[in-house]
C-alpha cells in the first residue's frame, strides 16, 4: 500500500495524481475557435511511487504527459505515463528504487548505473515526434498521437553526450531542433555539448565546450549566428552529494556569465566567448536577437535565487522579495574587447517568471511576450500549486514595441501555469493567435485549460475547458498542428 509523506510536496494540490485518463468532448463554456486544429502537450511530475528516501522535491516526480486535442469546437484529454527506464524498472518492482533528486548514491543497488531521468520537465514537438524532457539525461521520444513511448534516443546514433536540453528551440530558418547538455560526460561535470537535429532527426552538428564552472544550465538561447548560453550559481558537487545535501546550491560569490557559440557550419568549442557580470538568479530566456555586432538576450532576472529547495550554500536564508524576477535584457558587444557587458536593462517592473513568444520568431526581433506574473497586491485566500511555491496569479502580457502591458487575474483561489502561444496560421503576423494554459482551482482541487485571445488577455478567456480532475503543476508545454503530428478530427 503506498503512503506519500504528510509533506508539502505531497500533500493538498500536490497529492499525487497518478492518473491515466482519455476523455471526448471535454465540457466547456465560451467559445473554442472551429478553425484551431492540433494538440496542446504539457507533463506534469508525478510521482508513481512514495519516494524511497521519505520525501522529496516536486522536480523529482515521474513525467506525465497531458495532451488537449482541439478540433471542430471542442476538445478532448488523453494523458499517459512517459515510460522511462526508471518508470518501468520501479513499475516492476513496485516501489520506488531510485532516490533523491540527481543523487545517484541513494540509489538501489539493481538500478545503479541506470538512467535516471523522469522526463518530466517538457513536451516538445519536432519533425512530427514527441520529446518527453528532463535534462539530466537523453531525450526520450514518443508517439504524438498515441502517447506510446519509444525510448530514449541518441538520433540515429550520434549524440555522445549523456544529456539533452529540456529546452530546445526551433531554427526558424531552417527547421532544425537547436539543443545542448550539459553534464554531458558524467554528473557534475562542466562538459557541455551542443547539437543541431533536422525534422528526420538526424543529428548533423554537435559541439563539445566546457562551461566556467558546473551548474543547472535550465535554458538557453538561439539567435541567427549563435547560441547563448546563461551560466548561473546554482552549483553542485559530488562533496555535496557524498553529504546527502540537496544537489544544487545557490552561491552569491560566484559571477554570471552568458556564453557566445557560432552555431552556423565550421564552428569549434574555442570560438565561444564568454561574458562576465555579477551574480543574479536567471533560469528561463525570453528570447534573444541580434542587432549588428550586438546581440540582446532577454531573461526574467532574479536578485537572488529562486528555488528555496536549493539554499544558500552559505547558510543564508531563503530571500522571498529578492526571489521576484523581472524580464531584464542583457546586451553584449561581439566587436568589443574584454568580458563585459555592454548593458543591462530592466524592461519591467511587473514581477513574472515562465516566459513564452510566438515561437515562430525565435532568434529573431519580436515585439511579444507573455508570462506568468507574481502579483502580491492580489487577494489571496488559498496558496500552492505553484513553481516554488511562488504565488503565480496573473497572466501578463508585454509589447516590447509600445511598452504598453496587460494583465489577467484568476481570482484569489487559484493559481497559473505556463502559457503557450499558438498561432492563428503559419502565416500570421506576430501575436496574432491564441494563449493556452492551465489554471489549478485550489478551492475545488481540480483544473480548467484556459484560451485566450493573445493579443486581448485582459478581456479575459474565451473559452475555459473544465478538467475533472487535479493536474499538478506542470512545468513547460508546446502546441503541433494536427497535420504535422498525425491527429484526425
């Protein structure tokens, strides 16, 4: 009989759910757009056993992967385990046997040496396939229309790095999946590795560098000519690991450094060039562009860390004010000398976290930008469901061009998770399409999906789909066209 601990990482709206379920027709009020046709993916970490050391962060839990399905009006759920090698190795013995989160010596002795991964942190669509993404391990794809599970992939065989990026982006130019890893020769390590992957998933660059010092390098950032990557103190050690200390740690005596790679043909680990600052907290990008021989890159940047699970190395308590992060754009100079900045520049000061664009203009100038906004002004009655345990009660969304903002509140029982753009056609201009996400309705343990028009959040849903059940808080999720993955209406 499985009994998960009396914690807050279990208990309330983070109970394991642990549910399989395919649903026609979902029940909703408003108005699903006739034309929208294709497949919203999120995945959730949810744990399929009690965790085997007796308790645990939420970053831990077994992935789950949601599919929303909208064509003709309407929607329908189907939701599926991503099978792991961890999922099927506990499935068959019927406990958990790995143990704390990226600590492999609190493991059982029959999985020592086995893939660790939850897949639990995306649900990424490329050349027709689905990504199940954690990024302490390989990709492990999936079929989009059925939810069966692959397994982990090394595109045809090329990738020799031991991880992939639970945050790639797609070259808009070419089409191709843009990725990294880092840790990529062994946990803790500062070997990263960089990859490009076309629609027929062929792996047809990959680069090896070292990053300045080992760390969760979470996201990164493409533009036209580079990849960028954001290199923060959230460090880890095997020391820390042999100590039964949680695997990051937070250290504000460590500079940030953001990372420069050609990413274009010919382009070797000595060509990255690194940019120095001092310490912050930034873990997802916005986006980023180049603008001649600059190239701005925009971030919700923190003061200090962000994830109390983490702490200070230092000892330091965990900061809630300095924990607010606001998009900031931080700008460096290819043709200037040295390791410096050129800027960095506050673009808000709305306080929001999990940033999302059309993603059709990745790399490129963009005037949008939507994220889940903190706001402490608001009523609250009831808390969790969140990132952290951040309150994220608000939908936000910035115009870089005008500076003009908008913001949705979901009342004082409920909280957000990320949005996701989708847009209206491959030919639309920017922004013009629709906002989808998960709204947790704390009061009523149980979910509603969300659509906005994108441009108009402040007028509220058009459409809001009611889920029967709780969907824990997922952490990042992406739109396919119903053409691209095979889905009939």
């Amino acid at each position: 009989m499985s009994h998960f601990p009396d914690s807050a990482n279990f208990t309330g709206f983070n109970t394991p759910s642990r549910i399989e379920a395919e649903i026609a027709d979902l029940v909703h009020t408003g108005t699903i757009p006739p034309e929208l046709n294709g497949a919203f993916f999120r995945v959730q970490p949810d744990p399929q056993f009690p965790p085997r050391m007796g308790d645990d962060i939420a970053f831990n839990g077994d992935g789950m992967i949601t599919r929303f399905h909208f064509h003709d009006g309407r929607c329908d759920l189907l939701q599926r385990w991503a099978q792991t090698d961890k999922w099927k190795l506990e499935k068959a013995a019927g406990k958990g046997l790995f143990g704390s989160y990226r600590n492999p010596l609190t493991d059982d002795d029959a999985v020592k040496g086995k893939i660790r991964g939850t897949a639990n942190t995306n649900a990424f669509v490329h050349g027709g396939k689905l990504y199940a993404l954690k990024e302490d391990s390989p990709a492990l794809a999936m079929n989009a229309a059925s939810l069966e599970t692959d397994g982990y992939t090394r595109f045809n065989d090329k990738m020799t790095g031991q991880t992939f990026t639970a945050h790639p982006k797609i070259d808009p130019e070419t089409g191709n999946m843009i990725a990294f890893g880092y840790a990529s020769s062994g946990l803790c390590s500062d070997d990263c590795t960089f990859y490009e992957i076309t629609p027929e998933g062929e792996l047809v660059q990959e680069i090896w560098f070292k990053a300045p010092y080992y760390n969760m390098m979470h996201d990164f950032a493409i533009t036209q000519d580079y990849a960028l990557f954001h290199v923060m103190p959230s460090i880890g050690s095997w020391d820390r690991l042999e100590k039964g200390l949680p695997h990051f740690g937070f250290d504000t005596t460590l500079p940030v450094y953001l990372g420069v790679l050609p990413r274009r043909s010919g382009a070797r680990a000595e060509d990255i060039r690194w940019f120095r600052r001092d310490t912050c907290f930034a873990s997802h990008v916005m986006n980023a562009f180049q603008e001649g021989s600059r190239i701005h890159f925009d971030t919700p940047e923190a003061k200090n860390n962000m994830f109390p699970f983490f702490p200070d190395v230092h000892g330091a308590p965990f900061n809630g004010m300095e924990a607010m992060s606001y998009l900031t754009r931080w700008t460096v100079d290819m043709a200037s000398n040295g390791e410096s900045f050129e800027s960095i520049t506050r673009l808000t000061e709305t306080a929001a976290e999990f940033p999302r664009i059309d993603d059709r203009f990745a790399g490129l100038p963009y005037r949008y930008g939507w994220m889940l906004e903190m706001d402490m002004r608001r009523p609250v009655e009831l808390k969790g469901g969140s990132a952290g345990g951040l309150l994220m009660n608000c939908l936000f969304l910035k115009d870089l061009e005008t500076g003009a903002e908008q913001h949705w509140w979901c009342g004082p029982v409920s909280s957000l998770q990320e949005p996701c753009f989708i847009p209206r056609s491959a030919s639309a201009p920017e922004g013009d399409g629709w906002i989808v996400q998960v709204c947790n309705r704390l009061d009523e343990q149980r979910s509603d999906l969300l659509l906005f028009d994108a441009l108009e959040i402040e007028k509220g849903p058009i459409a809001t789909i009611n889920i029967p059940f709780r969907l824990r808080f997922g952490l990042h999720g992406n739109w396919a066209d119903a053409a691209a993955i095979g889905l009939a209406a």
